[in-house]
C-alpha cells in the first residue's frame, strides 16, 4: 500500500496516529475507551487503527476511528508476530500507539514504521523506557486506559459503551429473547456441550426465543445444541450468517446473553445487555464487565491469582465446576428483573 492507508483521504499535515490492536473482537471492544482517550489527546489528527478487516472496520463503522489499515496479510494477529512482519505504512510524522501487547515485538513493529513518538509500556528489550511499567495483574480495559492517560488522553471505563450500528432490514428482523454462544477460541474455555443444551431446554420450554451465535466453522456445535430445544420453532441458528454490525446489533436487542469469556460477553458489555458469563481459566478481574456490574452475573470459580490457560487444549478446571443449574438461576433472575 501507498499514500494513506486505508484510502479514506490525505494524512493530516500534522501526521496521523497510528493505533496498533491487531487482535480479536473482545480485544477491540476493550480498547475502545483507551481509543477515545487517543482521540482526545489528539483531536485533530486522524486515527488510524492497524487491526483485522472485520474488528477494525466495526470500529471504524461506530466512529471509533477514522480508518484502518488491515493486517490480515501482515503477519500480525492474535497469534503472534512473526520475525518479519511489517505495517504498509509510508507516511511520517505520526504517533504510534501500542494497545496490542507489552513487547518487544509489538514495539518493534511500531518503531519500524518510524514514528515521531511511541506510546508504549516500558520495554527495555525493545529500546523504549519511557512509557509506565506494564502490570500482569490489571484489568485490560485499567491497562489500557492507563497508558493512554499517561500520554495525556483522558478516559476510563465508561467510554466503553457503544451506540447500536444501524442494522440491514433483513439483521433488524433477526431478534431473540435470549443470545446464547457455546462456542470459544480455544477448548480451555468451551463449557460443556451437554450443559449448554440443558440450558437451551430450559429457556425454550419457558417460551423464549433464542438465537445460538457462533462462527462459520462452530456451526456443528451450535446445530448439536440447537437439538435439545423443547421447542425448535423458537430457535435462531445464525452460525457464521452474521458480520460484527450484525452481531453487535442481535445481542443490543436482546434480553440477555449467556456466553463464556469471548467476544460476545464484551459486546454484552458495551451495548448494555445483561449476561450472565462463565469464567475459566482467566478470572474477571482481568477481563470480566468493567461497566455496569448490576447487569452482569458472573460466574468464576477458580483460585484468586491463579489463571489458567486461556489457549489450553482441555476444558479448563474452574469452568467444568460452573453447573447449568448456576447458569440458569443467574438467567432467570435477569430475565425477571424487565418482567
């Protein structure tokens, strides 16, 4: 790529700002008060977020940031970064943003696009002391927003929440009671298949509709959990039929959302959806609702300080011992809160 990535017009003459959040839904949706805080500590520039096609262009779509440059091809992902990786940037003059990790790799990526300022955790791996010390134990939304009020851009967690995107005709017709979302990135933080369809069972032989989410490639899991509704006629299946504005905008119009720690929970966050949400192996205090905490139940029963891992490859101990009936007493109560 040439010129200003993104093709959305000329940097400013003052340089952009370049923001780094290369990672998932949840991730992008937590850095969005730490983005308003990059806003106002430069209100004239154009930000510019270096992100996947389908989180940054949300983003961009709720007016978040002005524009974004894709790093699907880069080589920079939730993943890693690879030894080569590299941002299509050409511009100079810019302040880069560091919002996707502590480094020394992130850092590097920043600083090979040769910005005019880095806003970054200290990292001495990396050449860059100036910015705070970075905190394993905070939650990410207090990290972020710390960082960037070190730079000078006011904001905390109440900038998370996010306005509804206007919805297509055919998204707009798409409502449920009740969001349900059984699947998760990695096995450590699926809950049980069976667990899932007892509460399916429950909610639809109560008369709720539901609409199970998930990915194109969770479609199987969401068809096996869809089978055990009292009655199917009240079931939405929209594995992989749904983009983030859509997504963002079933959960909005919900009653409620029960997921795991996923993208899902932070979009329940954002628009203000109740939830109940099952946590393992990463506790709430790092990544539970920062906002609005008499919307969410939250179910954790793991040790404090004591994580598991969140890309492990068997069901996470703390999240096996969250029972369907913990699940749906939580449900129940939202749910009996708006009649």
């Amino acid at each position: 790529m040439t010129g200003a990535p993104g093709g959305a017009g000329p940097a400013h003459p003052a340089g952009d700002v370049l923001v780094l959040r290369a990672l998932g839904l949840g991730d992008a949706l937590t850095a969005v008060p730490a983005l308003r805080g990059v806003r106002r500590a430069w209100p004239d520039r154009r930000l510019v977020l270096a992100a996947p096609r389908a989180e940054g262009g949300l983003l961009r779509d709720l007016g978040v940031v002005d524009t974004v440059l894709e790093t699907d091809a880069t080589g920079v992902s939730a993943r890693g970064i690879a030894p080569d990786a590299a941002l299509p940037w050409d511009t100079r003059g810019h302040v880069a943003v560091n919002l996707h990790g502590r480094g020394p790799q992130s850092h590097h990526l920043l600083l090979r696009t040769a910005p005019a300022r880095l806003v970054a955790f200290a990292c001495p791996e990396a050449g860059h002391d100036a910015g705070p010390a970075w905190d394993d134990t905070e939650h990410e939304v207090a990290r972020w927003c710390r960082l960037v009020r070190d730079a000078g851009g006011p904001c905390g967690a109440e900038d998370l929440r996010l306005p509804v995107p206007p919805a297509s005709a055919g998204d707009a017709a798409l409502r449920a009671d009740v969001v349900l979302h059984p699947g998760a990135a990695s096995a450590s933080r699926r809950w049980p298949v069976a667990r899932w369809r007892a509460v399916l069972h429950d909610l639809t032989a109560r008369g709720l509709t539901v609409a199970l989410t998930g990915s194109a490639g969770e479609k199987d899991l969401v068809d096996q959990v869809a089978q055990a509704a009292a009655a199917p006629d009240l079931v939405h299946r929209t594995a992989g039929t749904l983009d983030l504005g859509g997504l963002v905008g079933l959960v909005a119009r919900a009653r409620l959302v029960v997921c795991g720690d996923t993208g899902v929970a932070h979009v329940a966050t954002a628009t203000g959806t109740p939830s109940v949400l099952l946590f393992g192996p990463v506790p709430p205090a790092q990544w539970g609702p920062a906002v609005d905490a008499e919307l969410h139940t939250v179910l954790w029963h793991g040790s404090p300080g004591s994580p598991g891992d969140p890309h492990g490859a068997a069901l996470d101990p703390a999240l096996a011992r969250i029972t369907a009936d913990e699940v749906l007493t939580g449900a129940h109560a939202l749910l009996g809160r708006d009649g």
